[in-house]
C-alpha cells in the first residue's frame, strides 16, 4: 500500500482541469480521517460564509447578476449539504454573528450612519466577544476589526470631531490594538479642531481642550500593567531620571533621530522610541495650545501639569525651536498617520504662529500649571466628574478635601507653612504637586530651591529658621518614594545645621503611611528605639497608624500592645504618673483611633475589640472615633448619635458632614425622589439627636447636595430650601454663592441670565445687598458664560460703592475677557482702577510706594497687564516698577 502522498504523487491526472479537479477532491475524500472531514466541513461552512457575505453587502445589493446566480448556486448547494451535518458549535455560530456585524459597520458609509452612532453599535453588538476573547481573536475578525478602528480615526480627522476620540482609543486599547499611529491622528483632529476656533461658545472650546487632555492621559495609561483594573483617566509617566537613562541606553543604538525627538519619545516610555515618536508631533501641537491662554484656561493647564512639566525637563537643554517643529510636522509624518493634507497644513501655519509661547513655555519662564485652578470652578463645566467640581477644588468651605494620607497626615500641618515668603511660595507649589501627586514638578520645584540657596547662601538662616519646611519635604520625598531626593534633604538640613526632631520623624512616617511602603517604616522604627530617644504620642500613632494603613493590621495591633507594655513597665518602675512620663508615652486615644481607622474597614469586629480593650485600659473614644464609625456603611446613625449623647461626647462641625457625605453619597446619581428621602432623614437624624440646623447647617448640605453628580438634582435643592424657610431662616450671600457656582458647574453650562435669576429668586437686587465674595463670585460668573457686558457693570457698581474688586482671580478673568472681546479701554480702566484702589487703601494704612507689596505686585496679573500694554507706566506705584523692571 501506497500513503495518500505517495498516491498523488505516483497518480496521472487526466488532462482535462475540471476532470482533474474531481478526481483530486475524490481521492482526498476517500483518505480522509474523521477529524480531518470534521475541520475540513466547519472551513467550508466558514468560507461560504464569507463568500455570502462579500457577494451580498449588508444592505442587500448584489454585486452583479452573475454574482447573484453563483450566491445562489452556493447557498443551494449548502442547504443539500448541511441537512445531514452537524450545526456549527454555539462559539463558532456567536463568531459569525460578530463577524457579520463588523462587517456590516464597514460597509455602512458615514453619511447612513455617524461616527457616534457606529461607535455605539459597535460597543453595544462586537465589543463584548471581543473583549472576551482579547489575544485570541480569529485572524480574520481582527482584520476587519482594525479595519473599522482606522476607518473611524479617519472619519474623526476628515470631519473634525469630538467627543469620540478617548471611547475610541480606550476601547482599542482593551482589545490589544495598541497602535500609535490612530493615536497620533486622533490627537491631531483635536489640535486642528482647538486652532481653528470652530466653535459657538468657550465652554465648548474648553471642552475640547479637556477631551485632548483626557486622551493625552489615556496613552499614557496604554501598555502599563499597573493600569490595567484602572478606569479613571490620570497621567501615568515615568521619572526624569526614567528618560534619561532611556536616552542613555539609546545612545548605544544606531538611530538617527533627533535629540529633542528622542526626549519627547522617551515620555512614553512604554512604547520603543521608533512607534513613540508618531506621538512627538502632536504633542508639540498641545503644548502650543496649552501655552495660549485664548485656548487653555488655568484649571486645563493645571490638569495637564504632569505632562507639561515632563516634556519641560526632558527637552531642558535643548529646547525645540520652529526649524525643528516645522520638520516634526512634515508630510513624512501625515502620510505616517493618514492627516488629511489640507487640514495638516492649517495646523502646521496655526501650531508655529504660537511657537514663541510654546518655547518660553518649556524653558520654564512662565509656569501657569504650578498654580492651582480657581476654587469656584472648574471652567468647562465637567461636573459630570465623579464627586462633582467642589469636591476637587475645596469650594466654599476653603478645607482641601484630599485623600486620607493628606489630610490626616503631614500635609495639612500648618507648620511647614510658617516663615519668610519666599519658603512660603515654595512651600505653596510643593503642596499642589502633592495634590496632583505630580513628583515630576517636584523635582523641578527641589532643583530650584537647591540652585537658589547655593547662589544666596544667607537664605540658608531662613531655612534653618524654619524647620518645618524642610520637614515637609521629607514628608513628600517619602509619600513619592524618592529615596535619592530624601537623602539630599537630609544632607540640605546638615549644611544649614538643622537637627533632626521627632516632627521630621513623624513627616517621613505620614510619607511612607502615605506610600504604603511598610519595610521603610519598619527598619525605621527599629533605628528610632535602638537610639533611645525621647518619644511623643505624634510620631508612636504616625508609626501604628503607617502599619495599619500599609495592611500589617497585626504588626499595628502588636505595636499599640508595646506601647501600653512600655508605659505600665514605667509606672511600676517610676511609682507614680509624673515620673513614668519622664521615660514612656503614656498611651491615648489618638493612638488607639490610629489603629481603629484603619481596622475598621478592614475587620469591624477587631476594631471594635480593639476600642474594648483600650476601654478597660482607660482610654475611652473621643468624637473623632464616632465619627470614624459613622463612615462606616453598615452602621446605624441614630444609634450611633444617641451612643455619643449618653458618653456625654458633643457631636462636631465633623460629625455633620460626615452623616451628609455617608446618607447622600448613597443616591449619588439616583433619582431625585431617593436623593429628597436622602435630605429628609438627614434632618430627621439630626432632630432625633436633638441637634438644631442653623443656616450653616443648611449651607453645609445645600454644598453637599451641590458635590453630587452634575450638582445633584433641582428637586434635593429645592427641599433644603423649602426646609430652611419653614425654619424661619433667611437665604444669606454664602448660599447664594453655592447656589451660582452649581449652576456654573452643572454640564450642560448654564444660559446667560441664570446668575441674574437667582440673584432676583432670592432677593439680591444690587451690590448693596450681599457680601464682596457674592459679588466677585457674580463677576466671574458673568466671565464665564462670556456674558463681558454684565460683568463690567458690577464691577462698576461695587467701585461706586466703594466696594472694590479686589480678588485677582476675579480681575484677571475679568481683563481675560476683555482683551478677547477687543475691549483694550475697558481693560485698561479696570487696571487703572485696580491701582486707584490699592492707593488708596495704602494711604489710610500708611503702607507708601508699595514696596512691602512685592508679593501683591508679582503676581502674574501685573505682567500679563504689562504685556498686553495696559498700564500706564508714569502713573504705575514705585513697587510695582520695580518688579516689572527687574
């Protein structure tokens, strides 16, 4: 017997091709195997299947009569054959039925059917099975998939969309369709859209400006295991010291690329430099739109902080000029990432037109971002944001509502603010990177600091003068684990002769809780009590609580064991109270909440054993125990009230805005039926503890209402309100002032008008009713919805009150908006008003040319007005000369 290969070889086919083609199909089938019969009939119903659906497009057109006669033969003949098969596996027949969705989204052209709505299609009838089946998608199905992926990115550019771009990219990217070149389109569509200035109204462009933010995030996100389980949208970018050793190690290669191209490549460094630098044109497109304050607000610049002062760093020393941002944007690279050519132009003009800012920006002149945005919003009206716009800035209340590790930690100490102004301004712009968790501006803000104080060696008697400067950057290098950055502290405090105090211990341990890095704590702590040092209660709950928050619950519990060990081994020892203080630290309930707060989220019941065990030691909860219980989901309210009220405990300010955050961040984003109930038995609570809402009570839950989703609903509003006045109680400017920013936060924006409405809903006729701080909220709100008219007036009717505008937030929007409108006069009389003001009040306190108002006059107001040619420079103070002419 010959094998089946051997057969074909040895067999003479007949000449004629079709008698040749049955003969070979016959003899294959009769050597067959059973397994092979099975893969060859599913391949047959597969092929048929893509044949029907190449020869008949989904809108049922036939390509031609021929077509439709071989369609039909084929489909016959598949219907004789099927009858006796086997139906396809339920795997199989779900791949087909995907299969044929994607291709008719292919098929259907944009005029049919839109972007969005392909998107959502899309979404809603491929994305699933994709998504299940990421890495091991049939090869014919990721074809067509990246197919549709780049058809819709060329869609985007060729129409100019937005609101698509980041769904788009995020959606490829869960797939594992990683390619920067649809990247690259994507965010030059958004930069064209931006520079071209095609829209209706601000609010729109500042959406825009944040959809290219929130993609720039998105890329950086790609590719990065850490991310994966992450949905939020942040900067994920790697060190200064991570790009240069990338740069270092390139060096080696044999790439000719550009040094300024490998330093912005190297951002994303999780891409190879080659794919990276499709990312280098459009990032030289954003820093250009960033740079213009017509286009970027400050709270989009502050947003996009990280990524600007990276690419500042990176490109230090060899900072782009408009040669090579002319190269980068060649028609090498459109043609790379498929640019419509007339678009690509028009952006290529509009991007070099502001490469003069663009540059100044990344050499570090100006640096808008450093400072935070304004409280009262966020300017674009994204409120749709998880936690509403107040939560992320403080709002009225002015408490910056940061995570746990900052504000039970080091960072809200108020010690690092004290001293000479110029640490307070470093100090200042540390604490917003800390808020931004931005080390990268850190390291810029350190390396300034460092240079200043080498070249003006009599600051060091400041610093020295000032421990807890210092102190707070012990506390940052440990919560950004930067050990490098940490020792060059330590080496700055021995250079000024600063010793190190148990308030530098406790910084470096709220660091390392802030961290999470337990070893550090650990080793540390070992050192501290092998030195035999004096300890506080501070630095012992620092440590406890370090363990606790960094998941060694038992270590925390063993350490809070010592503690008490230690201070009852004392008194035996010493005999009485006094004296063992002298020794040990005589345990508090500070320390035991230390454990408690973390405890509690883990396992309740230890950290209600723990709270027994204190107790029979004599150390009873305090108000800030209560209040930890009270975050707790499964607990009680009024029975957790009424526990406070028999211990005698007085429920704080705390106490309240911990019940309105737990009741109503329950029905965040429910109907507004469930958030009025929500409202309602937060009163009743409070009435069942006998606790009386006064106006700030209702200030505090109008704000809370105002923090939910989109700024809650009209209905929960309403209630307080109705509920405040059957109270007997007036509405007072501070919750009129809530009520304007909710509007101006809510998306969508808010008509012109709305601030003049409730204004008059609650009787605020003029500038003679109500506080400065409505009024100047008033003027910015005005600014905001570009209503220039309005807001000018009140600025003029509080100056005829001789209630001047004297935020310069509110000013600087306020001249913002009038150079934008070519209102150059208007401008320039609010400048000079501002001036006459400021005279003014500096005569009655004798305060003369404004020299010890450095600080009032550098401000970036003052030289923006200076640019812009709005001051009168003979009649300007002699203060304010001095800073513009240094």
């Amino acid at each position: 017997m010959y094998a089946p290969s051997a057969i074909c070889r040895r067999t003479r086919w007949p000449s004629s091709p079709s008698h040749t083609k049955v003969a070979r199909r016959a003899l294959f089938l009769a050597t067959e195997t059973p397994s092979e019969a099975a893969t060859r009939r599913r391949l047959d119903e597969q092929a048929i299947a893509i044949f029907n659906d190449v020869v008949r497009p989904p809108d049922g057109n036939s390509v031609a009569s021929t077509t439709t006669t071989t369609t039909t033969t084929m489909t016959t003949t598949t219907t004789m054959t099927t009858t006796t098969k086997t139906p396809p596996s339920p795997e199989l027949a779900q791949e087909l039925v995907v299969y044929a969705k994607l291709r008719q989204l292919l098929w259907k052209t944009s005029d049919s059917l839109s972007v969005a709505e392909k998107l959502v299609l899309f979404r809603q009838g491929v994305y699933p099975w994709l998504y299940r089946l990421r890495g091991r998608v049939p090869r014919r199905v990721w074809i067509d998939f990246t197919k549709f992926a780049r058809q819709m990115g060329l869609h985007v550019a060729q129409q100019g969309l937005s609101g698509v771009s980041v769904e788009l990219s995020s959606v490829c990217s869960s797939v594992g369709f990683w390619d920067l070149d649809l990247r690259a389109q994507l965010l030059l569509s958004l930069c064209h859209k931006i520079l071209t200035g095609r829209f209706t109204t601000p609010t729109e462009r500042h959406g825009v400006v944040r959809e290219l933010i929130e993609l720039w995030m998105q890329i950086s996100q790609m590719q990065r295991l850490s991310q994966v389980r992450r949905s939020e949208l942040r900067f994920v970018l790697p060190s200064v010291d991570a790009i240069f050793k990338s740069l270092e190690a390139e060096k080696k290669g044999s790439s000719n690329m550009a040094p300024a191209t490998k330093a912005l490549a190297a951002i994303f460094n999780q891409f190879r430099f080659e794919p990276a630098r499709l990312l280098v044109p459009p990032l030289l497109a954003t820093i250009a739109i960033l740079s213009d304050p017509r286009l970027a607000t400050p709270a989009r610049q502050h947003e996009a902080a990280p990524l600007l002062t990276l690419a500042a760093s990176a490109v230090l020393e060899n900072v782009p000029d408009e040669a090579f941002v002319a190269a980068e944007l060649g028609n090498h690279h459109r043609a790379a990432v498929g640019f419509p050519q007339a678009e690509f132009d028009e952006l290529r003009r509009l991007v070099l037109a502001r490469w003069t800012g663009a540059s100044a920006l990344l050499r570090n002149v100006h640096l808008p971002w450093k400072c935070p945005p304004p409280a009262y919003c966020s300017g674009s009206g994204d409120s749709g944001r998880a936690g509403g716009p107040f939560r992320a800035s403080g709002g009225l209340f002015h408490g910056s509502r940061l995570s746990d590790d900052a504000g039970s930690g080091y960072g809200s100490h108020d010690a690092a603010a004290a001293g000479p102004s110029w640490l307070r301004t470093y100090r200042n712009r540390l604490s917003t990177a800390f808020i931004s968790r931005n080390p990268v501006s850190a390291e810029i803000i350190w390396r300034d600091f460092q240079a200043r104080v080498a070249q003006q060696p009599q600051l060091a008697t400041d610093v020295a003068n000032t421990p807890g400067f210092l102190d707070y950057w012990l506390f940052f290098w440990c919560a950004m684990r930067r050990p490098v950055q940490l020792q060059q502290t330590l080496d700055m405090m021995q250079r000024v002769q600063l010793r190190a105090t148990l308030k530098s211990y406790t910084a470096m341990m709220h660091g390392w809780k802030t961290s999470r890095d337990t070893k550090k704590v650990t080793a540390f702590w070992a050192r501290l009590m092998a030195s035999g040092e004096k300890l506080d209660s501070h630095v012992w709950a620092a440590h406890i609580s370090a363990l606790i928050e960094g998941g060694k619950y038992q270590d925390g519990i063993v350490a809070l064991a010592d503690m008490m060990t230690r201070w009852k081994r004392a008194v035996a020892d010493k005999g009485s109270v006094e004296a063992a203080r002298e020794t040990a630290v005589e345990p508090c309930i500070e320390v035991v909440n230390a454990v408690y707060s973390g405890l509690i989220r883990h396992d309740a019941k230890a950290a209600r054993e723990v709270l027994s065990w204190a107790a029979r030691h004599g150390i009873h909860a305090n108000v800030r125990t209560y209040n930890m219980l009270l975050k707790q989901p499964s607990t009680n309210v009024k029975e957790t009230l009424a526990a406070m009220l028999n211990n005698s405990i007085d429920p704080d300010a705390a106490t309240f805005s911990v019940i309105l955050e737990t009741i109503l961040d329950a029905v965040d984003g429910r109907e507004p039926a469930e958030q009025v109930r929500a409202v309602e038995q937060i009163l009743d609570v409070m009435a069942e503890a006998n606790l009386r809402a006064n106006r700030e009570t209702f200030a505090k839950m109008l704000y809370s209402v105002a923090s939910l989703n989109n700024g809650g609903s009209d209905e929960a509003i309403a209630f307080v309100q109705s509920r405040m006045r059957a109270a007997g109680m007036t509405t007072t400017p501070h919750i009129v002032t809530i009520l304007i920013q909710r509007a101006l936060a809510r998306n969508p924006p808010p008509p012109t008008g709305t601030t003049q409405a409730i204004l008059r809903e609650h009787g605020f006729d003029s500038v003679s009713q109500g506080d400065q701080t409505l009024w100047e909220c008033v003027v910015s709100a005005h600014v905001f919805v570009d209503d220039v008219d309005s807001a000018l007036a009140v600025h003029t009717d509080l100056a005829r009150e001789r209630r001047p505008v004297s935020s310069i937030p509110c000013l600087t929007d306020l001249v913002k908006a009038l150079l934008k409108h070519e209102r150059r006069e208007d401008a320039r009389r609010v400048v000079a008003d501002t001036i006459t003001n400021w005279q003014s009040r500096a005569a009655e306190v004798g305060a003369g040319d404004g020299g010890s108002y450095d600080r009032y006059w550098r401000n970036a107001f003052w030289h923006r007005a200076h640019e812009e040619g709005l001051l009168d420079m003979q009649q300007i103070p002699d203060g304010l000369r001095r800073v513009l002419i240094r």
